[in-house]
DNA sequence: AAGTGGTCTAGACCACTAC
DNA sequence: TAGTGGTCTAGACCACTTA
C-alpha cells in the first residue's frame, strides 16, 4: 500500500507538517522536494496535488506551495463524519463505542428501482438488511442495505450484523472504495423517533448511497436516517480538473 | 481555459460518450487513445483521471476502462445541488428564475470564531450579510456570509443584492473554487419557519461553508439554512489517493 | 503470452509572481 | 530577471487480467 513513492513523501509531507516544521507556512519549492527526496519532480507533483486535494496544502503558481491553517482547526467532535472518505462503516467513533443491531434480514424480487441501480435482471433477488447503528449503545442511524445475492450468495445474519464491507474485502479481495452519496433533511417519522430517540419535532439527515466495488460493479444500495445531532458530513470541495 | 491538451480530451471523451459512441461500455485502450488524439498517453492518463474522479468511468487494471451507465440516470429533479461544484452561487436551476432578497447587511467586528476562519486580527471588521434566496419567488434558503472588508472594501447593497462571487471574480480576477463544507440537518427555528413557509414539524437542511480565493485565502464564512425539500447535495466519493 | 492500466523518470518549455 | 508551479512529452518498466 505504502510502498509507491509518491505515497511515501505523501505520509512524509503530511508528518512533517504536523509537526509545525514549516513555520512560515510555506514548503519548499518542487525542485528543492525533489532533491531532498531522491525522487523526480512529477513524483514530487502528484503527492502535492494529493494534498492540494485535501485541501491541506495549497499551491500559488509563481509564488510557492502554502500550508493551510484552517484544515487542522477542522476535527470536530464526536459526530458521524462521512468526510471525503464518507463510507458507511468508516466511523469516526472517537473513543465510542460502535455496535449494530440486526433488526430485519430477507432475500426479496429487486425492485424496478434496484435492478437500475444494480445492474439486475427482472429475476433477480436481492439481500434487504435493515439495521440500526449504535454509539455506546445509544442508536444513531437505521441503514436498510440492499446487496445482490449473487455477489455474495453465502451471507447470514451472523456476517451481517458486522461490517458488511470489510467482510466483503476478505472475500471477494474486493474493497468498496467508490459511491455515489447523496445527502439531504427529512421530519422523523413515527418509526424514527421510536427508534432513535427523537422528538415529533425533531428532524433526521438522510443519506443516499450507492457504492461500488473498485472494478465498477454496483454493490450495494443503502438508504441511511441519521439522528440529526449525529450527523455532519465535511468535506473539502475544489472547481478545478 | 479549454486550450490546454488534457481538457480538450476531457471535453471531447465527454462528448463522446453522451453521445453513446461506445456502445459496449468500453473505451480504447489508452495507447490508442494517445495515436487517435496525436497526443502522449500522459496526457491521456490525466484525463481519464478527471472523469474518473467524475465518477464517469471506471478504470481496471489488466482489462481496460469502463462507463459508469449509473452516471447519467444521476440527474434529478429541480432541487438545490452542491454536487461536486458545490459553491454557493453554483444553482441549478433547471428553469425556475433565482432571485435575491436582501434582509439586512452591516459591519460588525469580527467575532472570536470569525478571526480564526478568515486569519483577522482582533480589530479588523467583516460584512455580515443577511440574505433570502428564491427560486420562483418561493424562498428555499437563508443565508447569512461574513466577508472581511479589506478584502472588498467597495461592497454595498447594489452588489450585495446579486452574485457576490461574480463580483469577486471580476473585480479581483480571482475565482472562489475552494471551499470546506460541512452539511447537517437541524429543527426549523420561528425564523426558519416564517421565512421559508414551513411547518413546526419541518426540518431544514443546515450548509456552512468557509470559502477560499484561488491563493488560498479565505474570503467568506458562510450559513445557510436551507428548506428540507430543496437541500440535495450529491457527490462522487472515491477513497483513493 | 499478449494486452491493459499504474508508476516513475528526465527534461523541455510555458505562465505567473516577485523583485 | 530569477524563481516558482503548470503542462506536455517519450519512454522504461511493473502489476494485473485474460486467454
């Protein structure tokens, strides 16, 4: 994983900035990395534009490569965080606890919806796995997950009730690394003030997602209600190609 | 802005596969692509990028690049987007006429929290610029920005009542095309419910932003509180570096 | 074994900033 | 004018998939 070089001076950069060693705020030219690295200046490229893309450097052309304060102002709190690594099981529980709670498991027909969104054909059936998201035991999120059998044919309540993905990365050698995310607000229904705790009044975040395999196939669709107070998805938006 | 090799292609390709010319999901293998188009395959390769990142394609090592058939369907409805552009101004409208309503604009001292966001001294003051968004005359978001004077000395109603990124752009010929975003939903305050027609037990979608100049400083903090049924930000996650 | 995308290099030249 | 990041090239070699 860490053994390509532009990946190394990433871990290294990001280390060294951390630390506060660029107290002007200003890196060294490309030239200078290049040099320091033993590596070639396009190796050097890749891992700033890396970072430029995270929104922890950013780079002035005619005038030098330039650490961004705010980003480290940036962790906030013990919230849900989709983050640009906004995966499902990627929880940034900070010292909470996670747990799931298995409330439904059936194989149903997919729906005319799921057979687009999935790549099936009329026949086809797919997993429905509805769960509930805990933090110290104190529930957050109802997820229902909809997973074609034949992609996982051997899944059971006892595979479910953990990480689904992580699951699959054993398995298939497979990891979920791409979605499709949508995010919006919603009132609470009856069902979600019963099972996360909410008042009448008080709304859930809702997210959307359908994520993909890394060769493209579509693996899942999951439709999450959040308890409002938990979630909070940041993420570091660029315009430029 | 187009004459650049790597966006030509990204142009073209785009086309390209709109128009359905590879009808087997299927693009040319990337050597042919660099002898079809008369440019190096590094070229291609930073291309291919951009819209992978897109979301658009998938590529696989060993077997070739593929078109996402889920990218297209992903256009929906008449709602307020993000989406991967996602700047404030950046609407999509679809038809209905954006319109502007300005509720109040004055300058204030910056608040402790402000200093921090926009690197002020203690003494420096910033535009507090209230604001009602309507799409149709059916207003869907409350905005409140902070804009540090020195950056734009000359602002007043008549600009503030428009597009204040358009201003920015032409009279500092520097774009906003970063920016942090933090998305959450919260209960509609008397405020919320008065000024964007909703229900008590309607929610809103809750946007904060702190918005960058391309060199990377920070030119605005913005809040918005969005009406639920208008609030829909998409985007393409991809978890590689 | 052949084909495909991924990594990495060395170097030329351009565009912008600062002095 | 010197220094900085941006673009683009040509080519070597590697890793993976498919047959």
């Amino acid at each position: 994983m860490a053994d390509l070089v532009y990946q190394q001076v990433i871990t290294d950069l990001n280390k060294r900035i951390m630390a506060n060693e660029f107290a002007d705020k200003k890196l060294p030219d490309e030239r200078s990395l290049s040099e320091q690295y033993q590596v070639s200046r396009s190796s050097i490229k890749r891992a700033l534009n890396v970072l430029a893309n995270q929104g922890l450097i950013f780079k002035k052309r005619g005038s030098g490569t330039f650490i961004n304060p705010l980003y480290l102002k940036n962790q906030s709190s013990f919230k849900y965080e989709g983050t640009n690594l906004g995966i499902t099981d990627s929880l940034n529980t900070e010292g909470a606890q996670p747990s799931i709670q298995l409330l439904d498991f059936q194989v149903i027909p997919a729906s005319q919806e799921l057979q687009q969104d999935l790549f099936l054909a009329p026949d086809e059936f797919v997993y429905e796995i509805k769960r509930l998201r805990l933090l110290d035991d104190q529930p957050f999120m109802i997820e229902v997950g909809y997973i074609p059998i034949k992609l996982v044919p051997e899944l059971n309540r006892q595979v479910v009730s953990k990480s689904i993905f992580t699951y699959v990365q054993e398995s298939l050698k497979s990891a979920v690394t791409k979605s499709f995310l949508s995010i919006s607000a919603d009132a609470s229904t009856a069902e979600d003030q019963k099972l996360l705790g909410l008042k009448p009044t008080e709304p859930v975040g809702v997210m959307s997602g359908i994520f993909f395999l890394d060769d493209g196939t579509p693996f899942e669709v999951s439709n999450m209600r959040l308890h409002y107070k938990y979630m909070k998805y940041t993420t570091f938006v660029s315009t430029e190609q």
